[in-house]
C-alpha cells in the first residue's frame, strides 16, 4: 500500500501503512480506548515515539507509524518538532453510550415496521442422513458441463466497455425465452412483456410495491407460500386468505381485492390443480373487479403423467402476471426469474427493477440465454424430469411399504413434494416428531406454518416432502427412518 503523508512532524512523512500490522494496529487501539476513556484529553502530549516504543517493546518506526494514522484519522494534531497532542473535541462522554435496542432505534418506516412483525424464518439446522427439505435441489443435477460451456462462451464476448445493462434483462435472454415460454408452456407474449428478476422472490416484491398501496387487501391461498404472504404484507397489504381443496382455490364468493396470488398448476403445498371451471371463474372476478392475478408457477414443468398443464396466462394475458423462476430446473443459488406482464406494466416494472439492483447479473444472463438458444436447456428439463419422477415413484413405493395406513398422501400427481397426513395423530404432535426425527439425522418438515397464523389450522399432523435433493437410496432410508419415529409414537 502506498505511505500516508502527513504534514507536520517530520518524523510522521512517509509512513507505510504496512508497519501497521500487530502490535502497531494494538498501540493505535489502546490510545483510541485511552481518549475516549478521559485517560487523554484534548491538548493532552503523547510520549516521544522514543518513550512509547520502550514501554511497548516495539520499534520506534512501529510507534512512528501507529501515531501516523492517528492523525490521518483526526485522533491528534501535531506541529513540526513537537509531540503529537490529543484533537479538540474528543473529551470523553460523563456516561457511556448504551447499545443502541430496537426501542431506541430513532426511526424507521412503515415498511420496516412491517417486516420486522412478520415471523422470523425457521434456521436451517444440518441432517445428518436426510432432509426432505422441499426447494432443495441435487447437486449432481446441475447441468455443470453445459453451464461451463455458455459461461466461457460468453465470457470470451471481450466488450470495449463494461456499463449497466437494460434493468428489463438482457435482450438475447428475453428473446428465447419468449420461444421457450410459446413451446413449453403455450404462453403467447412479446419479448417486450418479460422482465428479468432476480429469482421469483424478486417479482413478487416488485408487483407487492408496484400494485399496492398501504391498507390495499390482496387474497391468498390458504395454507399458501409464506413468502409472498410477507412480501405484500410488507407492503402494507391487507391479506384476505381464501381456503383451498383438491380443484385449488376455492373461487365461490370471492370478496373484492386489488390481487389474488395463486399457485393454479400446483396449488402449494397441498398440490391441487385449479380446475378448468375454477379457472375462467378466478379470471372473470379479475376482469369484474380490475384485480391482477398473480400466477405463480413455480414447478409447472413437473407434471409425472400427463402433459404440464397449461397457465392461466394462456387464458387472459391482460389479467394475469405470471412469475416463472429456474430455481426448480437449474439451481436454487442461480437467482434468476421473470415476469410476464400484461401490457403497459413492463415500463413501471423495469424502473423499479432499476432502482433496486440496477439489473440481475448479465453474465448469468447471457450464460442461461446461451443455455436456452442451444437447445442444452430443454434437454435439461427432459432429463431432470425422468430424475425427479423417478425419486417421486420411490418415495411413493416407500410410503406404501412402510407406513402403509398410517399416512395420507396429498398433491403426488405433480411437482417436487408432496403432502402427508399422519392418520390418528393431532397436529400439536408435529413438534415433538420433529425434534424425534432430528435426534436420528432425519429432516421433516411440517405443514401447518403455511396456513394463515389467524385462522384455524388442521386438527391432523401433517409435513412437506420434498424430494428433489435425495438420490433414491436416500428417500427410502429417510421414509424407513420415518416410519420408525412413528412407530415408537404410537
């Protein structure tokens, strides 16, 4: 690192910051502690370096340059040929500062507010043999070869200069992705209508700030991702939840709202698939009342017997904002994600993307564009799927064979998890298998803190599956380590 100059004191020219390291960076702490403590007030002399470095055993040029940086930091002032003295205006306090507390925090906003009275996520705690922990992908799933190939091919585009990008997502990216959307998933839009997020989360910020103001109710499902529940109640959302069964959201009745957030291909968690009448029911109470629908299709490329089914945007393009995400295909750690927006929104939507990040990654961008154009993507998708159905027909052989009555299975047909009951167990058990199941390295993960905390919750213990992170032998271990934990509870 280059000297500090200082004017003043000859002997206080030209120090290297570099003699700062040891005992140089713990002379400069205890004089700091000395003047804030009132052992050294202002105009109060230092000893001569001389003096120090004998009392501190070090050298002179240690001691040299530790007074250097204290005057560069305004602790002393010095004048040629004398001692440094202590700067005016560091007397020490009559009481000391207390660590400031949230109480004492002096002010923050409404949104702040907000975020800090939602409830804290739940730590993520090692397993030792098995985690059903669903979002979680395999490793070895990635298509590492592949993902390589377009990083290096895009890498070695050399560009005369590196600048912000388009926060709406790179141009070469939103236009094959608008043809992946039209093949796999009938979405008909421009590529003028996709913005690039980071991640789905990020969308669901965006249309929370975007689309509501404070007091604005916005319906949603019942249980339901408890993250976009936060994300429009940070917003300032009133949250409205509406119960769900085996067809999906129940549409009957619906009370009036600025959105409803639905999960139609995969209901989550309970895997119901919104049903055709449900369908044009949802998106003729959004045409009548002016609401967005916000179609989350989180795993909609997962669909084990029969073709995905197709999206409500498919339907109504002006009504519905569909959020699509990789993170379910490619790698949760990727955080990248869009948004299909009726037409209009896109302007509102980019400008906001702007202000908050300025634009996901380009590289990753350019990478995953590379991916889609080459076809590698696709074949991606292909392959993950027959892995995933696989472990979703082991897991679902494992149930049977060691819980057998035990358990109910819910929402199989479709997805990356799936729903189990626990026949004759009350839900306030759910706690205790838990713990159980972690004292033997097994990770489970319960439903009820997907529903709505104000509204009654099921009566039967209930957890989440997910299995797209175990290799087979794993999810037969972990589903026989299961059964013996509710053995021994029975």
């Amino acid at each position: 690192m280059p000297p500090i100059w200082l004017v003043g004191n000859s002997q206080l020219r030209g120090i290297d910051v570099g003699q700062l390291e040891g005992v140089g960076r713990r002379i400069i702490a205890s004089i700091k502690e000395q003047i804030h403590s009132g052992a050294y007030r202002p105009g109060d002399r230092l000893p001569s370096t001389r003096a120090f470095a004998v009392e501190w055993g070090a050298s002179r040029t240690t001691v040299t340059a530790a007074y250097g940086q204290l005057i560069a930091e305004g602790y002393l002032v010095t004048r040629a040929g004398a001692r440094p003295i202590v700067a005016e205006g560091l007397a020490a306090k009559a009481t000391p500062t207390p660590a400031p507390t949230a109480a004492a925090v002096r002010h923050l906003s409404g949104f702040a507010q907000r975020l800090l009275g939602l409830p804290p996520p739940t730590p993520a705690q090692a397993v030792k043999v098995a985690d059903f922990r669903y979002g979680d992908l395999a490793g070895d799933d990635f298509p590492m070869l592949a993902w390589r190939r377009a990083l290096t091919k895009v890498s070695l585009r050399r560009k005369a200069r590196l600048r912000y990008a388009d926060p709406q997502g790179a141009s070469d990216l939103r236009s094959v992705l608008q043809g992946y959307l039209w093949r796999a998933r009938g979405i008909n839009c421009s590529p003028d209508d996709i913005v690039i997020v980071n991640g789905s989360q990020q969308g669901l910020d965006l249309c929370a700030r975007l689309l509501l103001d404070p007091g604005d109710a916005f319906l949603i499902e019942n249980p339901g991702y408890m993250l976009a529940r936060h994300a429009f109640v940070a917003a300032g959302g009133i949250a409205v939840p509406i119960p769900v069964d085996g067809e999906g959201l129940c549409v009957d009745g619906l009370p009036s709202g600025r959105l409803v957030y639905v999960t139609p291909s995969h209901q989550f968690p309970l895997g119901g698939v919104l049903s055709a009448t449900r369908r044009r029911a949802l998106l003729a109470w959004a045409a009548a009342s002016g609401a967005y629908v916000i179609e989350d299709d989180y795993d909609g490329e997962y669909r084990h017997d029969i073709a995905p089914i197709p999206p409500l945007q498919t339907l109504d393009a002006q009504s519905v904002i569909y959020v699509g995400t990789f993170s379910k295909t490619l790698s949760p750690t990727l955080r990248l994600g869009y948004l299909v927006l009726p037409a209009g929104l896109a302007a509102a939507f980019s400008e906001a993307k702007r202000l908050t990040d300025r634009h996901s990654p380009l590289l990753e961008q350019e990478a995953l564009a590379e991916l889609l154009a080459s076809g590698a993507y696709e074949r991606h998708v292909r392959s993950i799927r027959r892995k995933n159905a696989e472990r979703r027909a082991v897991l679902l052989e494992a149930l049977s064979a060691e819980c057998g009555p035990a358990v109910s299975i819910e929402g199989a047909d479709t997805g990356l998890h799936v729903v189990i009951w626990i026949n004759g167990v009350a839900a306030d058990q759910e706690a205790g298998i838990v713990e159980a199941a972690r004292s033997i390295g097994l990770g489970i993960h319960p439903v009820s803190p997907l529903y709505d905390p104000k509204l009654s919750k099921p009566q039967t213990a209930g957890f989440i599956l997910g299995y797209a992170a175990l290799d087979t032998e794993m999810v037969r271990r972990g589903i026989s380590m299961l059964a013996s934990v509710l053995t021994r509870r029975q």
